[in-house]
C-alpha cells in the first residue's frame, strides 16, 4: 500500500516536469534602439496626452517653481568644476541649520547628474542635479585619515571639495601636496567635514570616511541634499545675488 501511495503521489510530479520541458533553445540575442525625438510630436496620441494632463500638472507644479539664477553653464568635471565646486560649498553653508561648523566639504562627481545652464534654476533643475535620496552628513577625520582621503581622491582623478582645499595631484593619480586654509594638514589634528551620508560610508571608494568619528547624520526626509541646494538658492535670491562659481585650482594636475 506505501509503495502504491507513494507512485501515486509522484506520478502527478513526473507528468508536470514531463510537460514543462521546453523544446527552444537561445539561439541569440539582438538588439536596437529607438530614437524618440520630435517626430512624435507632429501626431500626438490624443487619448494618452488626455490620460497625462492630470499628472502633468500635478509634475509641473512641483518642479517648475524658480528658486534662484546661475550666472554660467555649470557642469561636473574633473579634477575640479564649477557645479562640484559649488555642491561642495553648500554643503559647508548647510553646517550652520545644524550648528555645524565643518573646515571642508566633499560632493562626489557621481552624485551629480545634470548641469545648470545659465539664467534661472527650478526645483526640477536642481532635482536633476540632485536626483539621489542622498542626506547631508557632518563627521571628523583626523589628520592622517584626510590625507588618505585626499590620496583616494587622487586616485579618481579629484572629486567635488569646497573652499579652501588645495590639492596637487599627478596625471596617474598620486597626491603630491594637500592644504586647507592655507595650512598643510596636520596628521594629529582633527577636521570637521560635511558631506553626503552615502560617501560617509566609504562608497565612491572614498574610504577614509569609514575612519570617521562624531557622526552626524540626520536622515528625516527635509535633510537631503537637494532640498539644502534649493534653500541655498532661495537664500540667495532673496538677498538678489546670481549664484556663481568659478574653478579656482582646488585640485590641480602637474
């Protein structure tokens, strides 16, 4: 009887494996890419441009008020840019809503995704800019780790520093010299930095930053650095200053 039983429960198994066994085999793969451009606006599809109004109003009142004006075309590059030199500076004006006073600040080049053209910015801008959940983030480094900073810096070629930072970097990405504030960095001191709470984790291969004490980290949904970005421009605009940035040889490559 167990033996009947247990034929019983297996056939019904051994029958679905039977009929799942596909007859096809990969043969290969290709692909192609489609060019969305204004050839789809000559004869727009007036039942999907009807079911998007909603939303697109919806979109637009978030992201087309203006929060402040750019003097230039602003993007990211290495070793240093107007847009990463500037990142990085709100970032250290951002210290003082949370009593900070960071020396320093750093914004990776991969976090910045867009660029500002001249004339005004909207919050939709500065999203583009900004699209990551990335939060401000203040913690100190002793002298000896910035300097490895520094050197993984170095090693990409430069990231976004604010104000301050100078750095002599080698074509193959070797730190010849680091000073801040006019000052060589003191391997026994200690520095207080504001960046993003994603490199404070030691991603971008900035890994100093795992070597980090006094972590502040706020992350409640008004801490993420797109929205300090935008209350930086409307600060601005309210005292009737263009935002401005300029490269200023923070890191230069002999």
């Amino acid at each position: 009887m167990k033996q009947k039983l247990l034929w019983a429960g297996l056939l019904p198994a051994l029958l679905l494996a039977s009929a799942c066994k596909s007859q096809y085999k990969l043969a290969g793969i290709s692909r192609s890419r489609i060019l969305v451009d204004s050839r789809y606006d000559a004869a727009p599809d007036a039942r999907a441009t009807a079911f998007l109004q909603p939303y697109k109003r919806q979109v637009d009142s978030i992201m087309s008020p203006v929060v402040g004006s750019v003097a230039r075309y602003m993007a990211a590059g290495r070793p240093e840019s107007e847009l990463s030199n500037l990142l990085a500076d709100i970032l250290v004006w951002g210290g003082r809503a949370y009593g900070e006073q960071p020396v320093m600040g750093v914004y990776n080049m991969g976090g910045i995704r867009a660029a500002f053209a001249k004339g005004q910015v909207t919050n939709g801008d500065v999203i583009d800019v900004a699209p990551f959940e990335n939060k401000i983030c203040f913690l100190t480094l002793r002298g000896d780790r910035l300097l490895q900073l520094f050197r993984e810096m170095a090693a990409m070629g430069g990231e976004g520093v604010s104000h301050g930072v100078e750095l002599v970097i080698t074509a193959d990405g070797k730190l010849k010299s680091a000073r801040l504030n006019g000052r060589p960095i003191d391997p026994a001191a200690s520095y207080r930095i504001a960046t993003l709470d994603y490199l404070a984790q030691g991603n971008d291969k900035l890994e100093a930053f795992k070597q980090a004490t006094q972590v502040v980290s706020p992350q409640d949904q008004q801490n993420n650095v797109r929205f300090i970005i935008m209350d930086y421009f409307r600060e601005q605009t309210k005292a009737g200053k263009i935002v401005d940035s300029q490269k200023e040889g923070r890191i230069k490559v002999e």
